[in-house]
C-alpha cells in the first residue's frame, strides 16, 4: 500500500489511506512484531472497551443478568 521512509529519529508516518482503512487516530496503540524473515508487522491494538465488550457474557454472575465491563472489573480485582 506504499512506502515509507524513516526519520532521523526512528519514526514512520503511516500513510492516511491505512489509517483510514483500518481506523487508527492519534493515540491509538499499535502492536509491532518481527518476524523470522526479517519483516514486521504492525496491528492496531483493541481498546480496554473493545475488550470487554468480547468479554461480556464469558463469565456467569449469580444474577441473572447480563455481565458489564464494570462487573468483569470488580470479578477480576476479587480473583486476581
């Protein structure tokens, strides 16, 4: 999707169009691995909130009502 060149202080500049395709703004978390080939690959982490929402309904309350973010919280912080 292009190239990109690195500045005197070690840094990239994503091009806008992958950063519109994959939503990536100011302050989001990216992940970089190296590979056996000597290639990277960077992947856009998932946010606290996208974490849990992928959570919710994992973990069985004795209410029956659907878990939260909020209550997957206060379960880890009693069993950490």
């Amino acid at each position: 999707m292009g190239k990109v060149e690195i500045d005197d202080r070690g840094r990239i500049t994503l091009p806008s169009k992958i950063r519109e395709k994959l939503l990536i703004k100011s302050g989001d978390k990216l992940s970089i691995k190296v590979n056996g080939d000597n290639s990277i690959t960077i992947k856009k982490s998932p946010t606290k909130e996208q974490i849990f929402k992928e959570l919710v309904g994992c973990i069985t309350t004795p209410i029956e009502e659907k878990a939260t973010p909020e209550m997957i919280k206060s379960i880890w912080k009693q069993n950490p």
